[in-house]
C-alpha cells in the first residue's frame, strides 16, 4: 500500500477561508494602534503607561484564566485587545493600578467567568472601563492637556464635552457648545485657528455659514481626553478599514451613529436653552468616546447580534440610550453604559430575531421560539 | 445566450484554483498494471460478484451484477486476470469487495471503432435496460443508476445538463464539454428521447466556443451561463438560477452531469459500458494539473504520476471536490465512475485547523445558501437537542460546506450536521433530552 506521509484525514470541507478569529482580533487590535500612537505624541511617552499597565493585567488576568481553564489562550489576541480598549480609555495622568485591575476585572471576571473568548455576554473591555468609572469616578475624570496644546504637562483641564455639560445652562444659555468652550475659557490650538480661518474663507463664507473654533481640534485630537478618543480622524479611518475588509458588520455602527446623531439633531439644543432641531450633531458625534465605542466596541461580534435585523435594533438601542445618557444622565459619558445595557439584551434581540425575522424556521417551530 | 446569472442567498466566493490553463485536448491516462473496481461504486447494495480468482476477463467484461434496486452492473475496464477479490475501503466510508484485475492479453473491443449503433429505432425500455446492463450511473454522487433515476419519470418538465464547476480545481465536466460537444449533445438526445422534458437546459459557468457542436440545436436546447460563485452547481441552488420564476418544483427536474450524458452516449451508441471517466487532477500539490480520461480502478497514485507528482509535500489527498468530497490517505484509492476528481491540497491551501471558540460572528448564517442559522443548529446539537434543530432547518441542510469553509473559528460545523442528518435518517424523530430552560439562545 501506498501512502503518502503525513496526510491529514477528516471531513469536507477541505479548505477554508484564510480568515481566522486570532487574524480578527489581532487585525482589530493593530487598526488601533495609528490612534494609541497619536495619543503618545500628544501627551508624551509617560501616557503610554496606563496602556501598558492595563494590557499587562489583561495579559496576566487571561494567562490565569486559562490555567484554570487548561487551555492556552493568550495567542487568541482577544486579552490583549481589551487591555488596549481600556488602557485606550483612560486619562493620561492616572495612577497605574486602576487600568491593570479594570484590565483584570474585565478579562477575568466578565470573560473568564463565563467560560472565556465567545461565552461573555457582556463586551469585557467596556465592562472594565465602567468598572473604573463606577469604583474610581475622580480619577477616571482628570483628564489632562496635551503638551502640544497646553504647553505644560500635567495641566489638567476637562474634556470638551465633560467642558461643555458643566457650562451650559449656567451662563451661557442659548448659544453653541463650541461657543460656550470660547467663552468659559477653553484653549484652542493654533492649527485650529488657522484651518478654521482658512475654511470659512475657501468654504464657508460663500455660503453665507461659518465654522467656529474648536471643531478642527476635535476632529484631529488636539483636545483633552483619553488615549483612544483624541483623534476622530484616526478613529475614523480605522473605521473605514474594519468596514471594508469586513472585520466589522457596517450595520451596527452606522445605526448607532445615525440614531445618535438624530436625536441630537432634534432634542439636543434642549439642555441648552434652545429649540428643537438645533443640536449639535458635529459636536456630539467627534467628542468623547462617542466614536472608538460606535466602531471598536459596539460591534464586538461575541456580544453582538449576528443577523442584520438584530444589529439594526441593536444599533438603534445602544444609540438611543447613548443620547439619553448624554444628555439626561450623571456622566457625560454615556455610550459606554449605553452598550453594555443593549449587551444585556442581546440574547433577546436573537430570541425575537429567530420568531419575527427567520420565518421559514419559525414556520417549521411552532410557537416555542 | 444570457449574461451570467446566480442564486440569491448565501453562498461564498472561492478564487483560488477555480480556473487553471488547460492543455490541448483530454489525454488518456495509462493503463494501470492493476486495476482495483469496487463492486460498490453506486448508490445501492454491492453488486454480486460473479468471476472467480484466476479467471480470465475481457475488457468490458462484466464482473458484477446488480443486485437489487439502485445496485449496478460493474464491468471490467481492462483485460485480465482476475489476480485477487478482497475486502477494500470505500472512499466515501464503509467497506465492499473489489475485484483486482492484472493487466494482461490485448484489448479485443474496445480499443476497435465500433459500429454507430441506430437508436433512434430503439424504445424507451429498450434503452433503460441497455443502460442498466452496461451500468450506467449518474456521475455525481450518490451514482444512482440511471435505470432507477430515470425508470419512472416521463414528460419532467426541465432536464438540465449541469456543467456548472463552483468548487476549486474542478474541471472534468467543463473539459468534457468542450471536448466531446457533439458526443456529449447526442447522449443529451437520448436522454430527452427517453424523458421527453419541456424544456432542456445546459447551465455551465464559462462560456463555450461559438463552434461548439450544440450550438447548431439553439430551440431545443438552452444555454444557460452561471456564475460560479459556489454551491452554484447544487440542485436548489441550480434550479433557482435557471428558472426565473422558482416555481417549479425541485421533483419536476432532473439534473444530470455532462459525464453521465457521455456516458449514455457511449452506453447506447457505441455499446460499451461504463468503464472510463474523465477525472481532474489538481490541487496546489500537483506538479501539472490536468484532466484525464482515466479507466474505473485506476490507482490514484497513478494519475497523480501521471500529472508529474507531487511539486511538494502533500498535506491533504482529497477526491471529488475540496468542499463536499472526501479525504482518502492511500494513493491506491481506485477511481470509481463518481470520482469527478482527486485533488492535492499543499499545507498553504489548507491553512490553519486549529479550533477556537465560537465568537458568534455570523458568517456562517450570511453564506448559508439555504438561509439556515449554523450556529445556532450546531449549539442545539452540542446540547443534544435534535429534534430542535430539525424544526429549525437541519433537514434542509444541504451539507454543501460554506459554513464550514467561511467559519473563522474552524467550528466543525459540516462534520455534526453530516452525522447528525446521518443519524436522523436512520433512526425515528428523537425525543429530546429535557430542554435546559428556554435559553439555548
């Protein structure tokens, strides 16, 4: 009998997609780095700390884990992906041990607990970074100036967003979020100026419009913040990555956005002593976490429904709570709550989706499902 | 001629090996010094063995005979002695005899022109039963015997010559298209003479040479060109590609590969049975992929030799196709009249194995031709709830692969459902093992 060495048996299908889940993960986790590099030039290499701390604890929370589990994960990519979401999320300036223990808490805890990659309902790096927020609330709100932008280090100053929430109503009734960062003092940063001007003039002034300070550093990244919502331009073009190389679903993401920016479009100019239809979807949409949440977070496929009616519901709840929270709620915030509230319900968007949406298997099921 | 057209739902994209330069026309393959043919290598019972060891046999000689429904008649493909009848492993799992024939003495009929024999004087039993003495089977897999698949059937509305190649390194049926146009048209003739369909159909996905022999009957016959997006080449998947208004119902069609239409041809016209067939080789591992015209218990081996070994070291032997075929370890695995291809697959195509856990990412229900959710049937399986995932769609599983093939956690997707279907045709509905609560997802 002939045979040639080393074949491997087994069932069809004999070949595969090239696409793994380790390729995903660690695709989804270098996408990041354009963003966490900015961060680093913007602060300087001390804020790069936070993230090393908190991938190191996400690293050693797994390595745990799966000893317990018997089974080598650390290569799945997925541990080490979370520790960069929430070291992404953190202010610059924190002290080392919050990162590595909501690193800890979200690898061990949220994913490890329930049985590891792919049996967590809840996306584990959202999960650590409200942790943090909810146990370490002062911390995980010093935010710091950029060097580039301050001139100083360490001066602290709020976020743009966290800026305008404290401001608004107060004094400043009535007028624009970017018009009320001006007025109480916020700092804007020459490149700002000088692209604002330059716009109005080529752009803006034909038509009878003009842009305002401020939105030009929002886009860009130079304002305070965490590591991972600096940049929305970094953000976004890592967005456009995820979309076309189908790393992401485009449904989940662009229903939040679309949802989120509607409401601020209608009620948003509310809080602020304005009509309706007046909000400030620009604003809104490139400040905070609002975005890094949307496309990094929010479509995490483990904790997401996987048909496109269920991502559309999804969407749509994690956009309209982020709004509600934003807007009406403690924190400025809200999207990270946002998700993980809609994480909760995914089971029963999939439970609903397998009854309304797949009625050739519901016609074949009769009424249990 | 219509521009190419395709099924809805699901389905994946393969590009790799889907297209390769073909050289001149079809070669013979050599004569393998021993040829090993299974008695079973149809859908039914083994056919019974009716030579002894030692025995001299004549080429077309028939060595077993059809024993019972969906059973055929077996022929030797070569000249011989018979040298040995052992137990031997099927390809497709399970055991049946096969009869070893050492090449010896000349070739007294076949290698010969024979006459044109004059069918169309012949009746519609007359050619079933001709068919059936020279054991004629359908070429794709289960290998129904024709006599059976066809034995009953008159006036189906659409007969459809299924030339559509959606899985890689196939090429078989597209070169015997090319090749044998005129050969291949008139087994087409036969088989309309005995269904007498409504409407008659030749799908294939790339385009054929306006010269080509058929080309001349435009009216009776279409053409139908379809993408080759896979399972393209799958009864449903098929029909509903050709048939704009999806109506019809998938028992009023009949579909046949252009090899069985060759091997009718060749069955009928030139009175020989079914003891050849053209075989792609391929596969990154091949040295020079090619098509063959190989005889029925030719060693894999050989044809591998033939097409210039191996260029590195296999990783996967694999015949009749790399997403619904089989994965054979021993190079004298015979080629019995289903095996379209054998394929060698390089550690590159197969890429990693290794599995992970589910992420639930849904790409297995997106490329589900049949719009069934894999992942879902496959947790209910793991939980033990079979008849659960019956209701929800396993039934109409087509095991066609493309879950299995997209999944990026290489879950065994294909593997449970197969046994599972296996297991579900044998056995009476199960009663489920008690439901852990509602919330299996």
């Amino acid at each position: 009998m002939r045979r040639a060495k080393a074949l491997s048996m087994g069932d069809a299908p004999f070949i595969f997609n090239k696409r793994t889940s380790a390729s995903l993960i660690w695709g989804t986790a270098a996408v990041l780095l354009p963003s966490l590099a900015w961060g680093i030039y913007c602060f300087g290499a001390s804020a790069a700390m936070p993230v090393a701390a908190s991938i190191s604890g996400a690293l050693a929370g797994e390595a745990v884990a799966s000893g317990l589990r018997r089974r080598f994960t650390l290569w799945d990519g997925s541990a080490f992906l979370t520790g960069l979401l929430v070291g992404m999320a953190m202010p610059a300036g924190i002290p080392l041990f919050i990162p590595a223990i909501a690193s800890v808490f979200a690898v061990s805890v949220v994913k490890g607990a329930f049985g590891g990659l792919g049996s967590n309902w809840m996306n584990p790096a959202l999960a650590g970074i409200v942790f943090a927020f909810l146990n370490w609330p002062g911390e995980m709100s010093a935010w710091t100036m950029p060097h580039r932008l301050a001139g100083l280090a360490g001066v602290s100053g709020a976020t743009p967003l966290g800026f305008a929430r404290s401001h608004a109503g107060v004094a400043f009734a009535g007028s624009d979020p970017a018009a009320i960062l001006g007025a109480g003092g916020m700092r804007f940063s020459g490149f700002d100026a000088s692209v604002t001007e330059a716009l109005n003039r080529l752009f803006f002034a034909p038509l009878g419009a003009e842009l305002p300070n401020g939105y030009i550093d929002l886009l860009v990244g130079n304002k305070s913040g965490s590591l991972g919502e600096l940049s929305a331009v970094l953000i976004l073009a890592g967005s456009i990555v995820l979309i076309s190389r189908k790393m992401i679903r485009w449904e989940i993401p662009a229903s939040i956005v679309s949802t989120f920016a509607v409401l601020t479009w209608a009620f948003g100019g509310l809080p602020l002593g304005k009509g309706f239809f007046d909000g400030d979807v620009l604003f809104s949409v490139l400040g905070g976490s609002f975005l890094i949440v949307s496309f990094f977070m929010a479509p995490d496929p483990v904790t997401s429904p996987s048909s496109r009616a269920g991502m559309l519901v999804y969407g749509i709840g994690i956009g309209a709570l982020a709004f509600l929270l934003r807007y009406f709620g403690s924190s400025a915030e809200g999207i990270a709550f946002a998700v993980v509230i809609m994480n909760c319900a995914v089971p029963m968007i999939a439970k609903l989706d397998v009854v309304a949406f797949r009625r050739r298997a519901f016609k074949s099921a009769g009424t249990t499902y | 001629m219509r521009s190419s057209r395709t099924f809805r739902h699901g389905g994946i994209r393969i590009e790799a090996g889907l297209d390769w330069e073909r050289r001149g026309p079809v070669q013979n393959a050599f004569l393998p010094n021993g040829a090993v043919i299974l008695l079973k290598q149809h859908a039914g019972p083994q056919a019974r063995c009716v030579v002894r060891r030692g025995e001299y046999v004549r080429e077309g000689m028939v060595i077993g005979r059809a024993d019972g429904p969906l059973s055929a008649n077996v022929h030797s493909s070569i000249p011989g002695v018979v040298r040995d009848i052992r137990v031997a492993a099927l390809p497709e799992g399970g055991h049946a005899e096969a009869v070893v024939v050492a090449l010896e003495g000349s070739f007294d009929r076949l290698g010969r022109k024979g006459e044109r024999y004059l069918w169309e004087s012949m009746g519609r039993t007359e050619i079933l039963t001709t068919l059936k003495d020279r054991g004629v089977v359908d070429t794709e897999a289960p290998g129904m015997p024709l006599f059976d698949l066809l034995g009953d059937r008159r006036e189906v509305g659409l007969l459809v010559v299924n030339a559509v190649e959606s899985e890689p390194y196939l090429r078989a049926e597209t070169s015997l298209l090319e090749d044998k146009g005129a050969e291949v048209m008139e087994g087409l003739a036969i088989l309309r003479d005995v269904l007498s369909p409504k409407r008659t159909v030749i799908a294939a996905n790339r385009p054929l040479a306006p010269a080509w022999p058929g080309s001349s009957e435009e009216g009776t016959v279409e053409y139908v060109f379809l993408e080759a997006r896979y399972p393209q080449d799958m009864p449903r998947q098929l029909l509903e590609a050709i048939d704009e208004s999806r109506k019809r119902p998938e028992s009023d069609a009949i579909i046949l590969r252009p090899s069985t239409a060759f091997a009718v041809y060749e069955a009928i016209v030139l009175a020989k049975p079914m003891v050849e067939r053209y075989v792609s080789v391929g596969g990154g591992a091949i040295k020079r992929p090619a098509v063959l015209k190989a005889r029925i218990g030719t060693p894999i081996g050989d044809l591998i030799e033939e097409c210039g070994g191996f260029r590195g070291p296999p990783a996967r032997l694999v015949l009749r196709g790399t997403l619904r075929g089989e994965s054979v370890h021993d190079l004298d695995t015979p080629i019995t009249k289903i095996t379209s291809a054998v394929i060698a697959l390089d550690s590159n195509e197969i890429g990693s194995l290794s599995k992970t856990p589910c992420i639930r990412c849904g790409r297995c229900s997106e490329v589900c031709p049949e719009c069934l959710d894999p992942d879902l049937l496959f947790r209910l399986i793991e939980h033990g709830l079979r008849g659960r995932a019956m209701e929800l769609g396993l039934d109409e599983c087509t095991v066609c692969g493309s879950c299995g093939y997209i999944c990026p956690s290489r879950v065994p997707l294909v593997s449970a459902f197969s046994s599972e279907k296996a297991i579900a045709a044998l056995s009476p509905p199960p009663i489920d093992a008690p439901a852990r609560g509602e919330s299996n997802r």
